[in-house]
C-alpha cells in the first residue's frame, strides 16, 4: 500500500511537473500531441531492403499497459514534435536491477555486443502494450511465458545461426512434458516454467557454474518445488556424493530427463518400471565408475539374467526393478544399516513381494555374477553340466564313427567273400 | 501276437500304450524346450522372436508349466506302469542296466576295431536303448523336482536360501539341455541313421519290427520268443 501510494505520488508530482514545463517548453509533447501523428495506422518508416515497420501506436492498449499513466516521454526523452530518429529506451532508469541482473544474462552480454536478434526487454516483455506478468494477458504470465521463449527457442532457423542453442526440439519438449502439460492442459500456475528453472533476467547457459541450471544447482533448484524429494536425495549417497563435490554423482536430471520430463508412471520415462534397469546402468555398468568408486560390477547384466529382469524386459512391470529394493531418491550404499539392501534387512525388502522370504531367503547374493569367487555353486554347476554335455557329444560322435569305420572295414574285407557282416 | 503279424514275419515290440509315453514325452519334450530355452538364452535374438511369439514371457511360462504338468503325469504314469502292471514289469527287468551291458558295450568296441570277431548279441534293449532310457529317466526327474521348486518358488522360500534356488535354475536349465541334447543325437542316430533302420525305424507309430530285424539287432530277445512259441 505504501508504494503504491508512493508511486502515485510521483507520478502526480512527474505530471505536475511535465504539465508545468510542457507550458514552458512547448517542444516537449503530450501524450495527445504524439498521437497526432503516432495514431494514424499508415505511419511507418523505411528500413533497408525495402521493408517498412509500422510506426502506428494503439492508443487503447497503451492506456491499458503497465505504462499506460504515464507519458511517450518517460520513456522516449529525447522526443519532440516533429522529431528524427529517436534514441534507444532506456528501461534501466526505473528498472536498475532487472537492467543490471539482464546485462550479466548469455541475452545481455550479446546484446552488448550489438547482437539485435537476442531479446531485449521489449523482446519478452513487449513495448507499448506491457502488462505486469500477474495479468493473464502478459506475455510472461505463467501460463503465456513458455510461448514467449519459445517464440525464438522453437525457431529452427535460429538454431541454425547460433551453434550453442540447443536442438529446438528439446527445447520445445518441454511443451509435452510433465511441466508443460500442466500449464497447458490444466492450466496450473504452480508448475514448473521456463524461468523457474533458467532464471529471468540473469539467464545463463547451464555449464556455466553461475547458472541457475548447472549440475551441480539442480538438485537445489528441482527442490524449491520438490522440497520433500531433495531433503531426501541430500541424504541419499548420491546427494553426498554431489555435495562432497564429485560432479558425477547423479543429480535429479540424470535420470529423470528435462525437458522431457514426464511422470515415472509413463512408459516413455527413463524411470518408469520398464527404463529403470537402463537408467540406472547408464552409470553403473560403466567400468570406470565402478572402478573409480570402487562398487560392485555387473548389476545391469545379473540383473537382466534374473528372473526380475527377463520379467521386466519383456513388460512384467510388477517384478522387482532396481528401485524397488535399493530405494529411489533416498538410496543407500548397502552398508548403511538404513539401506533397505543391507544384509540385515534383505528379509524385509524381499518380503514386500515374497511374504515367504525370511532370513534363511536372504541367504546368497541376489545379483548372481557367475564366477567362483562371487557364486561358486552356480558357476561349478555349469561347468559341469557344459563339460559333460560336451564330452557326452564328442563320445556320442566317436561311438558313432567307429561303429560306421567298423561297418565300413568289414564291408570291404567280406569283399571277396560277399558275405556281408554285422553292421 | 497274431496270425497275421507272424504271416507278414512282424514282431509287436512295443504295446499301444507302452507306445503312448514315449510319444507323449516327444511332444511335450518337443514344447518345454522351444518355451525354456528361450528363456535360458533370453539374450538370443531368435530366443526372443520365439518369446513373442508364444506371447510374452507370462504367456511363455503357462504354456511351459502346462506341458511341464503333463510330463510330470506321465512320468508318475510310467512309473506306475513300470512297477506294477503286467506289461510294464517285463521291460523294468529288460531295461535294468547289468554288468552284461558293460561288457556288450566294450565288445562293441573291440568288434568295430578288429579286435573280437563276433558283435555282442542283445536281450530287447540294447546298452544304446538303456542308456537313452535311464538318461532320459533320470533328467526328467531331475528337471522335474527342480522345476517344481522354482514353480512354487513362493513355498520353497520357506526353507530354502536363494543360492538353493538359483542352482535349481541353473541345474534345471542344464539338466533340460543334457536331457534335449541325448535324446535328439543319440536317438537321431540309433532310430534314424542307424544303417539297419535308416530312414526310420518305424515301430514307434506301428508297436511291430520284423522279425529278421530282431534276429540281427536283438538275437537274445529273438532266440527267447522263439523258444516261447510266439515266433
């Protein structure tokens, strides 16, 4: 209340005082005298080329505008009537912080190189017509913003020109996402849109470690929705591993996509039942990691040799993927006694399916990696079945072949006789 | 036997229903490998193809525990027959393996190579025939107690560790390959390439051989149901 009253008192004294010098200097217009000529829907200018650009201004919309109080000279200071080539709008002389937040954005920094085609505030925020985003006519209202970036982020041309942006279609992804969906179909203000992730004015490309979206912010960032998801993963030895600084410790894009992002329970998710196993193996079938971190190998492939895994492979969805014994954001080494794959526990997470498994169950290792160190039953059964069936094959043969050699030798010594012998 | 089997000089060798079994064990044999082998090399793109088009692996493990089922059955029928009916007994005596087949099956040997002049004569079943019949005997039951096992995989977990469990898959996987591999070369062989019998020996749909085929490959079991009356 108390800036609003302010600011109409300062608007009331700016007029008051642009009334007193329009009188004094009769150069300065008004509002009326711009439209004399700015109200005419004709009026344009020539640009190069042969194009033209309209310099009509709908009096309406302006009045409706944020702006729409004040007066063309606010902003146009050096205007007169008749007047040149205008100077540029300097929207920094109100708005300093979103101005000097914009001159450090990847936007501002190539803007100041004379870049025309990155937005400026007009870009976003439009010109004659500006509205405060609350308004839901406002070009970065929650519900219209996505549009408004999209404008320039969908435009393959664009993404031609400027070799950093990435593809436009992940970009424009994002419409099909979770988040998008729900701005789009159910008209929800309080999902994800762009500038809640990349920032506004001080937007950044995400390997820049100011970024708001850069690896290691993201788990932050997801969690100023997500709040009860982060305090989890902060606990989880991929959220330590992150905030002990090692940049490869999975943050929530990792595995649950961007733009593309959709909910677990869609097939196309990489963490619905179905991707988890490949999700997950993305890292940790990965001989360096494994290596470096020095975890047990080969959990992607004991696991698609289980039942569990064949399971889930061919859309048995309700076998055990790898989220439903080691946990999803909150996961644990198995040494941490809260992991729910710690030896003492094993009995209780496989009970959640197999009411019958108790502790005698949980004996054995549950990833089988055949070899005599990490099964030796399993791995002395199959080579002993692939000995024996391959030695019963040769012998099989042999037998075979001297009965023929025997046959065939008998045959030619009873030549002469012509009696022939036993086969 | 009949007048009109002696006429033609045929010998019935193997009843209808003594037929049935090994029939019946074919067939299903034939179904539980297509359906378990798929899933024993799932990795294998054509054990795929095969896993799709039986219908995914739910679809897949029905068909496998029905026939699975079915062999069981029959292999309690067998057993029964084997031990207790009066056509059953006389092949359980036939097929018992004996100090006898040992010797046959080192004469056979010394006979191909030169080094004995006479070729060992057998009783009705040979040491090929018994061994074919106690291998197959004994994987089925092996298959069948370890795939009950992963079949009732929730009451085994009762008492049984999971290492328990995965040698069951492991034993019954390779016991299923051992079982599938001696039956089709071994019996390729003995009932189809064998000189005295190629293309076929065509008893298992008709029960009857000839009578000179018996005098040569089983002279035992001729000398005997000639001394009997019934040749």
């Amino acid at each position: 209340m108390k800036r609003t009253s302010r600011r109409t008192l300062a608007a009331t004294v700016a007029a008051a005082a642009l009334f007193a010098a329009g009188h004094a200097l009769a150069a300065t217009p008004g509002v009326g005298e711009c439209l004399d000529c700015h109200g005419d829907k004709t009026i344009e200018k020539s640009l190069p080329g042969g194009r033209t650009q309209s310099l009509y201004v709908d009096l309406a919309v302006y009045r409706q505008s944020v702006h729409g109080k004040g007066s063309c000279v606010t902003c146009h200071a050096d205007a007169k009537a008749p007047h040149d080539k205008l100077g540029k709008v300097n929207c920094g002389k109100c708005h300093g912080d979103a101005e000097k937040s914009y001159a450090g954005s990847t936007h501002g920094m190539m803007h100041a190189k004379g870049n025309t085609e990155v937005p400026g505030c007009d870009g976003c925020h439009g010109k004659h017509d500006i509205l405060k985003p609350t308004n839901p006519k406002s070009k970065t209202f929650r519900l219209n913003i996505a549009g408004t970036c999209l404008s320039c982020h969908k435009d393959r041309a664009l993404e031609a020109r400027y070799s950093h942006l990435p593809d436009h279609k992940l970009i424009a992804a994002y419409e099909q996402s979770v988040h998008g969906m729900a701005v789009k179909k159910s008209g929800l203000t309080g999902s994800a849109v762009c500038p809640d992730c990349h920032g506004n004015h001080g937007i950044l490309p995400a390997d820049q470690p100011k970024s708001a979206t850069h690896r290691q912010n993201i788990p932050t960032l997801c969690g100023k929705c997500h709040a009860g998801i982060l305090e989890q993963y902060e606990k989880s030895v991929h959220g330590k591993g992150l905030r002990a600084g090692i940049a490869e410790s999975p943050v929530c894009t990792d595995c649950h996509g961007e733009h593309t992002i959709v909910k677990a329970s869609d097939p196309s998710s990489p963490v619905s039942s179905r991707n988890i196993p490949k999700t997950c193996s993305a890292c940790h079938e990965k001989e360096a990691i494994s290596t470096r971190y020095a975890l047990p190998k080969k959990r992607f492939s004991s696991y698609m040799d289980s039942f569990h895994g064949i399971a889930v492979e061919y859309g048995m969805t309700k076998a055990a993927n790898c989220a439903s014994c080691h946990g999803i954001h909150e996961i644990l080494p198995s040494g941490d006694p809260a992991s729910p794959v710690n030896p003492a526990n094993l009995p209780r997470t496989c009970g959640k399916c197999h009411p019958n498994a108790g502790p005698n169950f949980a004996k054995g290792v549950v990833h089988v990696e055949v070899s005599p160190k990490k099964a030796m039953g399993v791995f002395a059964v199959r080579m002993f079945y692939t000995i024996f069936i391959s030695a019963l094959v040769i012998l099989f043969v042999l037998h075979v072949g001297l009965e023929l050699y025997g046959r065939w030798n008998r045959r030619r010594a009873a030549g002469q006789g012509g009696k022939e012998g036993r086969p | 036997m009949s007048r009109a089997d002696l006429a033609s000089g045929q010998v019935i060798r193997m009843s209808l229903l003594f037929r049935l079994q090994p029939l019946m064990l074919t067939v299903l044999l034939l179904v539980l490998a297509v359906t378990g082998f798929a899933l024993m090399y799932h990795e294998n793109a054509l054990a795929q193809a095969v896993i799709r088009l039986e219908g995914g692996v739910q679809n897949r493990g029905i068909v496998h525990r029905v026939a699975a089922v079915l062999l069981m059955a029959n292999l309690v029928y067998h057993i029964f027959y084997m031990l207790f009916s009066r056509e059953g007994r006389p092949e359980l005596r036939d097929l018992m393996i004996t100090r006898r087949d040992i010797d046959d099956f080192l004469q056979s040997l010394r006979y191909n190579i030169g080094a004995a002049t006479e070729y060992p004569r057998f009783g009705k079943y040979g040491y090929k025939e018994k061994f074919q019949y106690w291998g197959a005997a004994a994987g089925t039951v092996l298959v069948s107690i370890t795939g009950f096992m992963l079949w009732a995989e929730g009451f085994s977990m009762i008492f049984l560790p999971k290492f328990v469990l995965d040698l069951a898959m492991v034993i019954h996987g390779y016991q299923g390959l051992l079982a599938f591999v001696i039956l089709f070369f071994w019996h390729l062989y003995n009932v189809h390439l064998h000189p005295s019998v190629f293309p076929m020996n065509p008893s298992w749909i008709t029960g009857k051989v000839s009578a000179e085929w018996l005098r040569q490959e089983h002279p035992l079991e001729y000398e005997k149901l000639k001394e009997e009356g019934l040749l």
